[in-house]
C-alpha cells in the first residue's frame, strides 16, 4: 500500500511517501514559507532534490503542488494518484476523547478543531492539510496519528496538575504529553531489538531533539511522561525552558512591563539552551564546538540539559519501580554521545555504565552500555513517518477487512 504521511506546522508541510510492504520511502520533501510566499523541495529515492518557488496562500495549494511533483512524468514516482491508497496526518493535540488513532470523519474533525485551544499553533494546521487532502483527494482513507494518543494510559496520579478541580472539570487542564507516535514506536522497537518481555519491560525513551521529552513505559503502556497540557513542562529545550517556577511568570511580568504572553513567547522561543549558552545556538553542535573551545556558557548548557535528563530517568525508575533499559533517540539522543555519556554519570547507581567506544556511534541502534551494567542504554533511532504509516495500514486494513465481513 502507497502512504502518503503529512505533517504540517503553521507554515510548513513535511510529507513521505512510503510503499507500505517495502516500509521504503518512495519520495519525500517538504513546503515551506505556506501563507508568506511558497517553496517545494521534492526528492524522489535516489534523486536530486528538486526546488521550485510558487505562491502556497494556503496548505491546499501546497499539498496540490506536493501531488502534482509526485505524479510528474519527469521526477515523480507514480503514474497517478490513485495509487495513494491512504494518506496519514500527524495530528498534534487529541484531548482526552481521541485517545488512539483514527480513520478521520465528521467527529474527528470536529474534536481535532475542539482541541485548537489546546494546540494552538499545530492543531489548525493539522485541520489545514487534512482538509486539503480531502478536497484533493475525495473518497481515500485519511487517519489521524495523535502525538497525544500514547499517553492516554497515564494514571490520575501522574496526569492531574495539583490545582483545583474545577479547572479540570471545565477546561480539562492537565498533563497530556506529546512526541507519543516516537515514545511508542521507539519503546516497541527497544523491546524488540532487546528481546524484553513486553508485558513486563520498564523502559525508558528519551526523546532528545529540539523538542525534548522522556517517557516511562511499563507492560508497554506509558505511565509517565515530562511534557504537559503543551510541549513547554519538562526537560530543558532548545529554546524551551522545561520546568520552572510558575511564580517567576508573575515577577518578570512586574518587573519588567510584559503580558503573560509575551513570557510564554519568551518560554517557549528565547529559553533552553539557547539562554543558557548566552543566546549561543539552541543546536547541540555548535554547543559541543563551542564547549571544546572553552565557552563556559556553551558548557553550562550542555551540563543542565544532561542533569535534567538523568533526573528525570531517575524519577521514572521509581515510578516503575526499576527500569530494564533506557533508549536515547531524536537528533541529539542519536548523535551527541556528550549528552549521553553525561547522563549515564549520574546512573551509576542502577549498575549502568557507559562502554565509550560504542557511545562514539551515530545515529545508528546499538547497546551503549557495557556488557556487565545491570540496565541497558541503547541508541534507537525514531521514525516518525514510518510509525505514522503503520498506523495508517493497520486501520485502513482493518476498516476493510470490517466492511468485507457485512
Ligand atoms: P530533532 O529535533 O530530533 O531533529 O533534533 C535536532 C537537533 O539534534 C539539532 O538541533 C541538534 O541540536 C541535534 N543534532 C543533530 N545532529 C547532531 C550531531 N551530529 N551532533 C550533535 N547534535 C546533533
């Protein structure tokens, strides 16, 4: 089966095609600048990248323009479009009614629009690309693959704020989670390439990118996770603060003559390591390079970052009661073996070493751990695309497979 995966932001759209049977992606690219100006790159497996600038007012004529490339008699790589057979959506917020992934209807919609509130800057785009796929595509299966769904196993005790009631009641505010299509496809492929028994497994994912957050899955189910009602709680950021203080909102607020949302703009975009490194880089290498050559600041960063995260490991193991292993991914978990081995010098104490010649490897799976650590550390890449396109066959199948039976 043909899956076309979209993952749209506010101005931009990532998309792969992906043959289902092969798990191959067949083409993939991204548009950018949607609403400002409009940028296609499309690169078909094994080609160039192929650039072309048209005006994208909205996701519609973006993803026209992604399906035109697909099917270009020159570069693309299908004869037509009915060999897409279904088309999978990376949809950021699902609330609390949409806690797996589902075939999009009428009341998908309207609950994904329900959660606007929540997500603001995703889920309207999201609607955006789904819409547009819809009116582009009438009659193929869309599915929507929350980035909230995995999370949905937490209990009371983790996921409720210790705030009144009332305000779960009326607004449902409380710890939703986010990056669950790579905590699950990750905790799966750890228990996997381990030979854990999933019922029983504890493992831990740290999904470490420009967007950080750390999971505890147990029996293959998440208890816990770092990020909250949105991505901004949890571990320090690129440009992210994590957890802090709420009462240091109201004191710069006074201070310093700003609104509440020009603090969370500052939460959200001029924090992380970026602050910590005095407005250095939020990007890991350039932290590192800097870090070799002295920069205090840079160094600083990488320090509270690596502490935050092994505190967080160590908060999960008690909410597990123990851990059998702990998975580094996303763009820094996979390729800063700084980051990894500062988080394992914290471990110590659960009989996990570090083994440093396997952490030098990039980006590619592998036990970090040495042979005789009582916890195994592994490298195991994410694959967003992939885990989105195998949601999509599950339920396109099993929507099928339901109709062929009436
Ligand atoms: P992601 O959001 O998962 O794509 O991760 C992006 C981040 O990963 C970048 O901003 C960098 O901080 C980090 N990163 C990517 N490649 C490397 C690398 N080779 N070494 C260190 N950090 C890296």
């Amino acid at each position: 089966m043909n899956v076309l995966v979209i993952n749209c932001g506010s101005s931009s759209l990532k998309f792969q095609l992906i043959n289902s049977e092969t798990e191959e992606v067949a083409a993939k690219g991204l548009c950018e600048r949607i609403g400002i100006d409009g940028r296609l790159v499309y690169q078909p497996a094994g080609g160039e990248k192929e650039i072309t600038e048209a005006p994208m007012p909205t996701h519609t004529e973006a993803i026209s323009m992604v399906l035109d490339a697909l099917v270009n008699p020159k570069t693309g790589v299908l004869k037509s479009l009915d060999e897409v057979e279904a088309i999978g959506h990376r949809v950021l917020h699902g609330g609390a009614k949409l806690t797996a992934s589902r075939i999009i209807d009428d009341y998908v919609i309207s609950v994904i629009d329900e959660c606007c509130d929540l997500g603001p800057l995703h889920n309207p785009a999201n609607l955006m690309g789904i819409r547009a796929c819809m009116k582009l595509m009438p009659g193929k299966a869309n599915v929507a693959v929350f980035d909230t769904a995995f999370h949905q196993t937490m209990p009371a005790k983790a996921y409720r704020y210790a705030i009144p009631t009332k305000f779960y009641d009326k607004y449902a505010i409380r710890k939703y989670g986010f990056h669950g299509t790579s905590h699950s496809f990750v905790s799966k492929e750890t228990i996997k390439y381990l030979g854990l028994n999933k019922e029983t497994s504890k493992v831990i994912v740290a999904h470490l990118g420009n967007g950080a957050s750390i999971s505890a899955v147990k029996g293959g189910e998440c208890v816990d996770t770092s990020m909250g009602l949105t991505p901004l709680e949890g571990l320090i950021m690129g440009t992210r603060s994590g957890d802090l203080d709420p009462a240091v909102l109201e004191y710069l607020c006074n201070h310093e003559n700003l609104s509440v949302s020009d603090m969370l703009r500052i939460l959200n975009k001029e924090s992380g390591v970026y602050a910590l490194s005095d407005n250095l880089s939020s990007d890991f290498r350039d932290l590192e390079e800097a870090m070799d050559g002295g920069n205090k600041a840079a160094e600083l960063a990488i320090d509270a970052f690596s502490y935050r995260v092994a505190k967080y490991i160590g908060s999960y193991v008690a909410a597990m009661n123990g851990v059998d292993a702990i998975a580094f991914t996303g763009g820094i978990g996979e390729n800063a073996g700084i980051v990894r081995e500062k988080v394992i010098s914290y471990l110590g104490f659960l009989g996990l070493a570090i083994d440093p010649e396997q952490n030098k490897k990039r980006g590619e799976r592998c036990i970090i751990s040495t042979k005789d650590s009582k916890v195994i550390a592994a490298i195991v890449p994410t694959n967003e695309e992939l885990a989105i396109c195998r949601e999509t066959v599950e339920l396109v199948e099993k929507a099928g497979g339901a109709k062929e039976e009436i």
